[in-house]
C-alpha cells in the first residue's frame, strides 16, 4: 500500500460523484471546507457541475459521463433495480478508466466517492487508497430493510438479475477489482459520511462508529441571486418536486389548492415538465424551472415536496413544515421518516387532490404542533454545520490510516 501523506501537511482528496444534484449538493460544503483547511481537491463529476464545483475552490474534473436524457422511473420494484445496475456498469464504461489513468498519473492521497458512483470505489481499491463513502440520504443495514422493502424497494428476480451480474464481473475482471466494487456493495470502507442528523436516521442507534452522520450545511450567504417573495402578507407556499420531476398532476392539484388570493405561491417544476401542461395559471403565481431553494424557503411557510432528502434537510434548516407527496421509494421512506418525527404531513399517490392538499397546508400554517417539532428538531439536532464535521471525520480518518501504515 502507498503510504499516504504525512498528517500535518495538506492532502490531495479525489471526490467521485454521480452527475445529479441530490447526490453533488450535499458534498460542495465538505469539498469547500477540506480546501479551507488547505487541503487539495480535485471533484470529478459531468460538466453540468462544473461552476458549482470550482466555486469551493476545489479543481473540476469531468468525468465523461452524465445521467440519460428523461426522467428517472417511478418503478419501485424489480425493473428500476436493474435499471440502476445498468447505471452503474455505464458509470464504469465510460468514466473509470480516463479517472484511473488522472489518478496514477497525479497521485491523491484518498478517493471520497458517492454511494451510487463505482469508479471511485473501484479507483480507491485498485490504488491501495483510504476510501471515504459519502451518503446523501438514508443509509442501510439489516435494521432498516424492511423499511426500504416496505417502500417498494424489492430486487428482481435471479435469471432478471444475471445478464446485469455477467457485465459487472467483466468489469471488474478487466479492470482488476473485486465485483462488490463495481456493485458498489458491501463490505464498506472504514469510514461512510451520511449528509443527515442521527437523529433522522431510520434505527440510526445500529450505525457503528464508521458511520458519522454529519447533517446538512446551511447554503453560505450570496447564493440566492437576490431571490425576493412575491408581494404580499398571504401565507407562502413553496410547490417543488425536484429537477428531475415530470408530475403535471402534483402542480396542478397544487394550483387548485392555492390558486387565490388567500395564497402566494412559488412553483419549481423542474426541468422537464412542460408548462403548458398545467393549464391556466392564476395571476401572480410564480412559476420557473428551478428556483434558490434555501433562499425560498426562508421566506415560506409552507413547503410541498417530493421527500428528496436535499429538500428534507433544507426545510428542517429553515423550520419549514413539509407536505411530502413522495413518488420514488427513497422519497417514501422519507416521508414515513418526516411524518414518523412529527416534522409534517404525508400524502400517498391515491390520496391527492386540490382539497387535501389544501387541507394538510393549512394545518401546518401558524404555531402548529409539526412546527413546533421541526424548530425543536433544528435546534437539538442541526445546531453544527455538517461540512465541519464531515471534515473532522476525514481528517481524523486518514489520520488514522497514516499511523497504521
């Protein structure tokens, strides 16, 4: 194994991350944070990231691949589990082997890589270098796979499975690692960093110490281009269901639900919905792609949501409640996860409409009980910034490590 740098002097740390903003977001403060402490980084994502990551002072490496044209698939079951092997033998395909050539060629001392990106695994494995898995939503073990399974997050059948499984044992053979890389299965490296609270953590008292669970980083100051709210004293609501959304029935049950005067309201559709696809539009309703969402939610009082767990922390930062209308299976642990601590309300598929959206709205409106819960939630589990305390745990961690070799 090559010995790592010395523990007194800056280290170079490779982050690989899988090209979507739920899973980038939530690392730009600990790669900003690691460079604040003088610390070299260089972020290897597609290039749709790029001014996000140079902004951190961290150097942008594109990674050759970027996520399908369209919208991710509602399936929750076998098919969408297959699809996301694929995924990752396409990250594998076309972005490992350009990333382990800049690798050997320019030495990092550790690779922090994304849950769901393999070249970064596999990079770290092939190297003989500490790895560092960052998390940015609930994290797994035996205690919490009946929640996921609850939520419709089943794998396929075996003969489904095992054209996906020949590919991944290609891989790994052709590139020289073990096939739980490329699978990006388990064991886990020596240390996980999970962008949540413990708190907030699904059985997060089963979680060893090689879980930290960080929490979220507030956004710093200047990042909402001047963002200001609509005029007026009408409660606000905040209507977005993540960039990669196509749900003109949520917007649209959203617009007959808040539509008046007794509302403003803020819709992000995202960027693939067609507006037109939402019927006349009430005036004074302000509709984009995508909106600052931290700067947004300072000024909201309510927030209709998918349950991503970026928006989740966001809300929880801002003492925002939340009526989480969930589509994908992580989103509905989410929401059983939001409802379960008190922090909102929860409606299913089945259960939407204008009046019931309205209705679970305006019961959070005010000095209400989920209220109450999100600022004391805030208060007792979000009082520290997760990019610290991310960077404390690296730190510490390859400490570690250049003591052990």
């Amino acid at each position: 194994m090559r010995k790592i740098a010395d523990e007194r002097v800056g280290r170079h740390l490779l982050f690989v991350c899988l090209p979507a903003d739920g899973h980038v977001n939530p690392t730009l403060p600990f790669a900003a944070e690691l460079v604040r402490r003088g610390h070299r980084v260089t972020y290897a994502t597609s290039d749709r990231f790029a001014a996000a990551v140079t902004a951190t002072g961290a150097e942008f490496l594109p990674i050759g691949f970027a996520l399908p044209p369209g919208t991710p698939t509602a399936d929750s079951g076998p098919t969408r589990y297959v699809e996301r092997m694929r995924l990752y033998a396409d990250l594998v395909e076309n972005g490992y082997q350009a990333l382990y050539q800049w690798a050997v060629a320019h030495g990092p001392d550790s690779v922090c890589y994304d849950m769901s990106t393999p070249p970064g695994r596999m990079i770290a494995e092939r190297l003989g270098l500490p790895g560092i898995r960052m998390l940015p939503t609930i994290a797994g073990n035996e205690h919490t796979r009946a929640q996921f399974q609850a939520a419709g997050m089943s794998g396929p059948e075996r003969a489904a499975l095992r054209p996906v499984w020949r590919d991944m044992r290609r891989l790994a053979v052709q590139h020289g690692v073990n096939t739980a890389a490329v699978m990006m299965a388990e064991p886990t490296p020596g240390l996980n960093i999970v962008f949540l609270p413990r708190a907030f953590q699904p059985a997060g008292e089963t979680f060893a110490d090689d879980f930290v669970f960080a929490g979220p980083s507030a956004m710093p100051a200047g990042t909402d281009d001047g963002w200001q709210p609509p005029p007026g004293e009408a409660p606000l609501v905040l209507v977005a269901l993540g960039t990669a959304s196509n749900r003109p029935e949520v917007y649209r049950a959203a617009l007959g639900a808040f539509g008046t005067a007794d509302w403003r309201v803020v819709l992000a559709v995202g960027e693939h919905l067609d507006v037109a696809a939402l019927g006349p539009v009430p005036e004074g309703v302000v509709v984009a792609s995508v909106v600052p969402q931290p700067a947004v939610l300072r000024h909201a009082d309510v927030f209709v949501s998918h349950g991503g767990m970026n928006s989740v922390m966001e809300s929880l930062l801002a003492v925002v409640p939340t009526v989480v209308v969930p589509e994908r299976p992580e989103q509905k642990v989410n929401a059983a996860r939001v409802a379960e601590l008190g922090l909102g309300r929860r409606l299913t598929a089945g259960e939407l409409s204008a009046s019931a959206l309205r209705d679970a709205a305006t019961a959070l409106l005010g000095d209400s009980p989920e209220r109450a819960a999100v600022r004391g939630f805030r208060d007792r589990h979000l009082r520290g910034d997760g990019a610290i305390v991310a960077a404390d745990a690296a730190e510490a961690f390859l400490a570690r490590r250049a003591v052990a070799v």
